[in-house]
C-alpha cells in the first residue's frame, strides 16, 4: 500500500480514475483475466504481511488504500477472486520513481515510463527534475528555537516553589489579624498582596523565553545574486536610513558621536540603500564642524574597513582592544596600513578635540573686527554730524558676539553667547548634506600615488553612504517634544532626501559593534511573515565598566532575560534606541492581515474578506439624505 490524498481516496472508493501508483482505472472487480502467475501470488503474501505489520506514527495520519486490480485466476482455480495489492516497492524499484509532497512525483522521462526501463508503464510521460525544496532561496531567513529544558526546568521549579510559599504566607496573614491595630493590619496585608501579585507578572513571562538567529548566508542569496531580471548582481535589499540623536556637545562629547557616525558609514550593507541623519538638537557650531572633520577622515577609515575586514568598525574601540589584531589577516599590507590608520586617527582625535578652541578664537577674531568696523562706523557718522573726534563706547556699538564659521559667515544656530534667534530654544532650522548620496554602481580605488588616499584601495568600492546633518527650528513657548520630536523631524527630513522603508535610531553613544546587523535585523523584516513586524530591537552592550560588574551595570538581567521572555510572549519592548523600525508603521499604516482577532484574549477571528461593510458616520449619512 501507498499514502494518498483523500480525495484520490474517494475516487478509489467511487471506481473512478487511475491509480497514482500503476496508472490503471479502478474496476469493482471483473473475471475477464485468464490467468495468474507466481510473481501475484508472492506479491499477495508480501501484501498480506504488510497489512498486518504496526503502522507508524506518520502513517496513521494518511489514508492507506490498496489498488483494487483484480489478479488472474489461476490454473487450479484458487485465489480467482481474491484481489492482489499493488507491490509499491516493486513498483519503485523498476520504475525508479520517486516521492514528492503528498503524492507520487515521476522522475524524467529517460528515468520514467518514457524510457526503455523495463516495467514501466507504456505510453507514460514524466515530468520535470522535482524542484529542489531544501534550495537557500526557499529556506526561512529566521529561525526560533528554545531555552535548554536544562536551563528552564530548575527556574520554573523555583518559581513554582516561591508561588507556594508566597500562598502559604499570605494565607497566615489574613488568618491571623492583629485586633490591636487593624488599619495598621489591613495596610500591611494589602501591600504585600500588590507585591506578591507584581511578583507573579514579573516572573511568569520569564517561564517562556526563545532564541532567535539568522541566516545571512540565505539573505545574500535570495537578494544579492545575478537573476534573470537582475543580470549584474545588484543588491535587491531595501534602503535604510539610520537616525543619529544629540543635544549638547558638552554633555555628550563629539568624539563619541564621531565613533558612532563613523561604525555606521563602514557598515556591511550596500552603500547605495544606507544613509545617515544625525540630529543636533543643541544646534551647536562644534558639532556641525566635527562632523565635517568626521565624513573627511571616512574617506579613509571606511575602505581601510572594507578591505581587511576589521571587526568592530568604531574606530576607538578598534584601536583600544587588547586581542590580537594580527588574527585572521593574511594580506601583507595589512600592518603597514593599520599603522597609517591609526596615526590618521591619532590626529583625528586631536583635531575634534580643538574644535572648542577653534571656534572660540575664530569667533573672537571676527567679533574684534565687527566690532572695530562698527565703531569705525560710528565714528564716521559723529563726524558728519559735527561732533567731536573719538571712538564710542562699545556699548553703544551695538556689535553683538556671534559664533563663525570658518568660511566667513555666522552660525544660523545657537551661538557661544546667546543671543535673539541664536540661543538654546530659538533658533532656525539647518540641513545640511556632509556625503552626497552615492551612485548605484561601484566606484573602485587605486594606488595612493594615482587616487591621492592614504593606503591602497586597489579592488575596493570607496563610496561612502549619504551623511545629513539636521538641526530642527525651535522657538520659545513651542513644546519640542526632545527625543521623540527630534526622530519626527529626521523622518519627515528623510522621507524627501532618501526614503529608506526602514529606519535605525541609534544614541550618539551607541555605536554599531557588528557591520552584520543592519543584515541581520532585514532578516526578520524580510522573512515569511516579516510584513507584519513593526520594528525589530537589539540588545544594547557597554564598555568601559569593570570585569566583575559589581553594580550590574551591563543590564544582563533586563536584555538576556526579560527581553527573551517578553520576545516569547509578544514581542520585546522598544528601549529608544538600537532598534530598527518599518516606516510605514512609524507613518500609522496598519500590517497587512488576512484575519482581525475579536473576542476575549482574541479567541474569535473574522476573515477580512468576509466582514460586513460598516456605515460611515452619521455626517455622511445625513449630506447622502440630502443629496
């Protein structure tokens, strides 16, 4: 016997149709054949032995039907009308056919009933090479797995073991009141039932946590590889534009903002789909010219990235690991260049970190000059009007001191000395472009003596992602909302410079430690299913703190166990940074979705296609009336 469908069950059941197995009609049995040969009758006793053999756990869920074509009577009368079961082995092994989903799948012709194999049906034509489901490109991007039972058995004990204890305890103290001070009594007994109940939805949501992983090799070869319609192999993943955040360059230096700016432009993703925003909130001079300095010295560390592959990608805690950089390198001009790298970076750091000074002494050299003019002017107008020789007071100048650029003109933003329009909370709005947005096809280097860079980017794209600077308008007796106002104005910004369909916030403290997890997180957006996740979070790692974490400062509790517990639920929740968005949710569109969930704990579902259509508001109804 052989599994079926159950509708070629019910045909088998009717007399109707062929065999799947031997391609012959269904007959309810006839004496037309004449005779019957040994190779029947040993195929009725291997039958009837199979019949009785215990069925596995996979056949129990199919139909086992056998074919109904009735043998040939045999000489001495025996057996005439018993019928012989189709020998389904037998049948393989001439035929060599094979299984497919459900049914049987026949192999090519040269290998079918097409060919000159003996055994084969006459007349039969196969059909093509099966498709190859175990293929990368039909392979889930995304896998879900489960905490060892090794590691969740003992905790659930425990957890089980505080419930009954906790049960046992508030039972004693609302049995065994206290007559002398009830109200003192009932206090206590209510505020330990609010924190054993705080307890209870704390820890049952741990007893559930999962573990989610990727498949990049997948990614790469479902959007990255040269297709019919895409002979050249240009990248088809989708465009996404990371948001950077900062309010003060005092509080959060731009060296930091720097790193992180910089972990992002040498990203493992096509530069073409990757842009980045940073937002200065504070408006400050020394951020915009530090980040100036930052897309200048990219242009170095990004390909010198690209090229040898250095992991992290920020190039302080690059240069600051204390591991072996040598490890897995094997291009010979991989320590000559790290070493010119790390002297470019050197002075890097200490050009960012005059930037303070800079500004400063710039601003107050064209202040003395603005100032000289002015009472050059003034003095000027006192002689005209017939007055007497000698400079005004610088009060009554009126010269203000502004902040300058270092191309001649004042700050549009907030200025060292605040002033009307140029102060923390009012001032104009600024846009502008660090990094041109680059072509969509690569642009390759050369030797330092022919494309004038530091180290040889012979063979490697030197493109660099588009780099914005933004610093929203504010002004007084407006709520600016801070972060979340800050991310409004970067998204209404990229909507028109770039568009990316899917959006990373980072802090400017934040730097990404994996030039793969920008792929990493397209993974889960683009996976089966992927259309109705509104945004994917990552955990957050921090250095710097000592290595036995005395004070739990590496939140290992909240990120490693909560977060899983909570992803096994519903999903973790957003921490307000390190997380990647869809826009269009951010936008307030709706996941596409063929079921809407109704009832208590959204037992009920109701098709989308078979909802009944609503009336619209009774304004509509009425303007329709009076129509």
């Amino acid at each position: 016997g052989f599994m079926i469908c159950e509708e070629c069950y019910m045909d088998c059941v009717a007399a109707a149709g062929n065999c799947p197995g031997c391609k012959e009609a269904y007959s309810a049995g006839s004496d037309t054949d004449d005779s019957v040969d040994e190779d029947d009758d040993d195929a009725i006793s291997s039958s009837e032995e199979r019949d009785q053999m215990p069925m596995t756990s996979m056949s129990k869920r199919f139909s086992m039907v056998h074919s109904i074509k009735m043998p040939m009577p045999s000489s001495n009368g025996n057996g005439g009308g018993k019928p012989a079961d189709f020998d389904h082995a037998r049948w393989l092994f001439e035929t060599k056919g094979t299984y497919g989903y459900g049914n049987a799948l026949w192999p090519k012709n040269e290998h079918g009933g097409g060919g000159n194999t003996a055994g084969a049906t006459s007349g039969f034509v196969g059909i093509e090479e099966p498709p190859n489901f175990g293929a990368r490109c039909r392979r889930p991007l995304t896998r879900k797995t489960s905490v060892s039972q090794a590691i969740l058995s003992p905790y659930r004990m425990l957890i089980a073991i505080r419930l009954v204890a906790l049960g046992f305890f508030l039972a004693w103290r609302i049995r065994h009141p206290n007559p002398d001070a009830m109200w003192l009594w009932a206090l206590s007994v209510t505020c330990e039932v609010w924190f054993a109940f705080s307890w209870l939805l704390d820890s049952l949501p741990k007893l559930c946590p999962v573990n989610r992983s990727c498949d990049l090799d997948v990614l790469a070869d479902r959007f990255e590889l040269p297709t019919a319609r895409n002979p050249k192999g240009r990248s088809d993943l989708p465009g996404i534009d990371v948001f950077v955040s900062t309010a003060d360059p005092e509080k959060e230096p731009p060296l930091v903002t720097a790193n992180t700016i910089l972990s992002i432009l040498a990203a493992d993703y096509p530069v073409e789909k990757l842009a980045c925003y940073l937002s200065d909130d504070g408006g400050a001079l020394l951020t915009f010219e530090a980040l100036a300095e930052t897309a200048s010295f990219a242009r170095t560390w990004v390909p010198f990235c690209r090229k040898h592959g250095v992991e992290p990608r920020c190039p302080e805690s690059y240069f600051g690991q204390k591991r072996d950089f040598l490890k897995n390198k094997v291009r010979l001009d991989f320590v000559r260049e790290r070493r010119k790298v790390k002297r470019e970076y050197d002075e890097f750091k200490v050009r960012v970190n005059s930037l303070t000074e800079a500004i400063r002494r710039r601003s107050d050299a064209y202040n003395a000059g603005e100032e000289l003019r002015a009472r050059r002017r003034l003095q000027e107008e006192a002689v005209a009007a017939g007055g007497a020789l000698g400079a005004a007071p610088l009060a009554e100048t009126g010269a203000v001191k502004g902040t300058w650029m270092s191309d001649g003109s004042q700050w549009p933003g907030t200025w060292l000395t605040g002033a009307t329009d140029h102060a923390r909370g009012d001032h104009a709005g600024i846009i502008q472009a660090m990094l041109a947005p680059p072509t969509s096809e690569p642009v390759l280097g050369g030797v330092p003596a022919e494309s004038g860079a530091l180290i040889d980017t012979t063979g490697v794209d030197i493109r660099l992602p588009m780099l914005v600077y933004v610093s929203r308008e504010k002004r007084p007796g407006y709520d600016h909302n801070k972060k979340a106002g800050a991310m409004n104005a970067l998204v209404r910004t990229s909507a028109i410079m770039s568009n990316g369909p899917f959006i990373l916030n980072l802090d400017c403290d934040h730097y990404v430690h994996n030039s793969a997890a920008l792929r990493e997180g397209m993974c889960y957006m683009l996976d089966r299913g992927g259309d109705r996740v509104c945004y994917v979070q990552f955990p957050q790692r921090f250095e710097g703190i000592d290595p036995n974490d005395r004070y739990a400062n590496h939140n290992l509790v909240f990120f490693d166990v909560a977060m899983r517990a909570m992803d096994g639920l519903q999903g973790p929740m957003y921490v307000g940074t390190g997380c990647i968005f869809r826009r269009t949710a951010l936008y307030g569109f709706s996941p596409p979705r063929a079921t809407e969930h109704h009832g208590w704990l959204g037992r009920k579902k109701i098709k989308l296609f078979l909802r009944k259509p609503t009336t619209g508001k009774k304004t509509d109804r009425e303007s329709d009336r009076r129509r």
